[in-house]
C-alpha cells in the first residue's frame, strides 16, 4: 500500500509539475481576418463606365493566424500567417501564393527588441503608412495615383530579416529590414532594404523612411520575379517597370485634437535605369499630401485627403505628368467589428509620361484613381470612382 501511495503521489508531483511548466509557458494562436465588398462605379475604364463588385476597399479581405509563446524572462516567440482572398470569387490574391501578405516567424524581448524572419512589410510602410493617406483614406481611393509611392501595402519583401528597436526616448522606435536577393554569386541582385523610425510624443505623431527595392536576375527589359521585393506598377509608372532599382523616401506628420485629426505627407520615388532598361534617365515622382479626419459621433468617422503628384521632367518628355487627386471616406460603425462605408474619388491628370514600351514611346497621363484601377485606367484625364461597402472583422 506504501508502494502504491507513494507512486500515486510520484504521479501527481510530476502532473503538477508538467502543468506549471504549461502555465509558465503559456502560448496562444488567434485565427484573425476582415471579409470587404462593395458595390463600385467608376466612369471611365478605358473609355467606359463600369458597374461592379470589388472586395478589399475599406481593408483588405484576408484570413490570418498569428501566435506567441511566452519564453519567459521577458521574450516571446511569435508568427503570422496572412492570406489576401477576393470575397466575389473566393480566389486566392496571389496566385501559387498561400500567405502572399505575411509569413514570417521571430523572437520579441521587452528590453532587446523584435526580430522576425520570413515575408513582411517594410519599416517604411510600417511606420510612414501608418500615419499617412493610407491609414486614413483606404487605399483603394486614398492611395497616390497608382500607389506609386508604395505607402500602401502593394510592397511586401519575400526572404527578408526585420529587427525593431524598444520604444526609447519617450515615444522613437526604430526598425531596419534586408531582403536577401539569393542569387549565387551576385547577392545584391535581387535584394531590399528599408529603413524607417518614429517619434510618438502627446497629440503628434512623426515618421520617416526610407526603402530601396533591386530587380532580380534574368532580363532587365521588366521587374523580374526572382526580386525579394515588388512594387505597383500602373499607366503612372509602366514606362519605368524595367528599373534596375527603385528607391522611394517618404515622411508624414499628424495632430489630433479633439475629434479632429490633421496630418501632412510627402513622398520621392525613384526609377533607376540600368543594362538592358527600357528608359535612359532616372524618372522621380514627388507626392504631398494633406489628410483629416473627423468623428463627427460614437458611430460615424469622417475623412478626406488630397494629393499632388508631379513627374520630373527626364527620358525627352517635356511637359511631365501631374496629378491631382481628391477622396473622401465616410464610415458608419454597426459595431467594433462591423461597418458601412462611402468611398468617392476624382482625379484629374495633366502633362505626358512614358509608356509600357519605355523611351520613345511618350503618352498623355490618364488618370489612376488610388491603386483601385491599377488594371483600369481611364482613357483619358480624369476618372471618378464611387464605392458603396459593408466590412467585417473577425
């Protein structure tokens, strides 16, 4: 009987054991997501008006699983899975691409810092997206012409390393990223790198980045797919998709007082020819911005920004593209999770640019409202773009 207790009691030492272990390493897996459509009018795509469903508007539809286990000591093992879907279709964002938006694994410590491993967004969308046109007006119609800028989430890095600084100073953090390029005996084909900080302090919020994308191996006549990093490409910037690099530095402001929110962005993309380039000189777009935000109640959330985007005069064109773009949000709360919004658009484009077919092949600007009508532009100067949705989160 001795024998029996005392086994009994070795057994439920070592269960107690095992579950204070458990408890002192506790982990967690949240399944995450949005589902977005909305009911779109645009007036000119291509010389036609259109009528249609278009997911991903307010935020992008997407499902997601992210995790975190306590190592202890402060430090924690986290990932994210994320994949973008179109809620008409059911079809995956990304063809051949499960987690096209992030896939990434790392380590978190309160006094270290982050860093992460795997698919990600870069410092510079991080934190100069997050407090310019794009956290404020959807990307959809709030985005520059084309996201030609990247301050929208068309520029994730495959292959890429992340660290992110504590916040220090009463409100900075820092965040550096380096997507490796992969290319045996030439490791800077193909690479990224983003750097990127933010001052938090009171009512105002600053940010700076910057992020330099390389094309991959293979021809330079287009972007190849072997780059860790890719970016929009549209009638604004289709003359310039055979760079050999592309270099954009941005850096946005914001104040909130009251219900009101005000804030000013600015933004340099750069196109850099290289052997084999279809264009010969650097073509630069220069974007201010100015957004602002109103709850007008518990319910209802007011935006609306402007942007002008101006071409460098460069490649023989004279008279360089110019773009003005007004938007305007309005957002009805059902609750935390769910909500129907109103998006309006125009944007009037001026002076000429580059075609697909690159030097030589100068065109009228056509307008390009956000990066919605990437696809779609309008055949000529102007293009107005009306959305009617409803987005859930879970």
């Amino acid at each position: 009987m001795k024998l029996r207790r005392s086994l009994a009691m070795g057994g439920l030492a070592i269960v107690a054991a095992g579950a204070s272990v458990q408890a002192s390493a506790q982990s967690s897996v949240t399944i995450y997501g949005a589902i977005d459509d909305a009911l779109v009018y645009t007036n000119n795509q291509g010389g036609l008006h259109n009528l249609y469903l278009r997911t991903g508007n307010l935020n992008a539809s997407k499902i997601g699983f992210k995790g975190a286990e306590d190592l202890g000591g402060g430090s924690q093992a986290v990932f994210t899975l994320e994949n973008g879907f179109d809620t008409n279709t059911g079809a995956m964002s990304s063809a051949n691409t499960l987690f096209n938006r992030q896939s990434f694994v790392g380590l978190v410590n309160n006094s270290y810092g982050s860093m992460l491993v795997g698919r990600q967004y870069t410092p510079y969308f991080q934190y100069v997206g997050a407090i310019g046109p794009t956290s404020v007006l959807t990307g959809a119609t709030g985005a520059h012409p084309g996201d030609v800028d990247g301050l929208d989430t068309t520029v994730r890095i495959s292959n890429a390393i992340t660290y992110i600084s504590p916040t220090f100073g009463g409100g900075a953090q820092i965040s550096a990223l380096y997507g490796f390029g992969e290319t045996a005996g030439s490791t800077s084909t193909g690479n990224a790198y983003s750097l990127a900080g933010k001052y938090d302090v009171g009512p105002w919020n600053f940010a700076l980045g910057f992020q330099r994308l390389k094309n991959g191996s293979g021809p330079a006549t287009a972007w190849n797919s072997t780059a860790s990093g890719s970016f929009a490409t549209s009638a604004i910037n289709n003359g310039y998709a055979s760079s050999d690099n592309v270099v954009m530095i941005a850096g946005a402001t914001r104040y909130t007082t009251g219900n009101w929110m005000f804030g000013a962005n600015y933004a340099n993309a750069q196109y850099k020819p290289g052997n084999g380039s279809l264009f010969t000189q650097k073509a630069t777009f220069d974007t201010l911005g100015v957004i602002t935000t109103y709850q007008a109640t518990p319910a209802w959330m007011l935006a609306a920004g402007y942007s002008y985007t101006r071409e460098r005069a460069a490649n023989g064109i004279n008279d360089p593209a110019k773009y003005h773009q007004i938007a305007l949000e309005e957002t009805y709360s059902l609750s935390k999770r769910t909500a129907f919004y109103l998006l309006q658009a125009y944007q009037l484009a001026r002076g000429q640019t580059l075609g697909k077919a690159g030097a030589g092949n100068i065109v009228n600007a056509v307008a390009v409202v956000g990066d919605s009508q990437n696809g779609s532009p309008s055949s000529g100067r102007n293009q107005a773009v009306i959305m009617a949705g409803f987005r859930h989160f879970f």
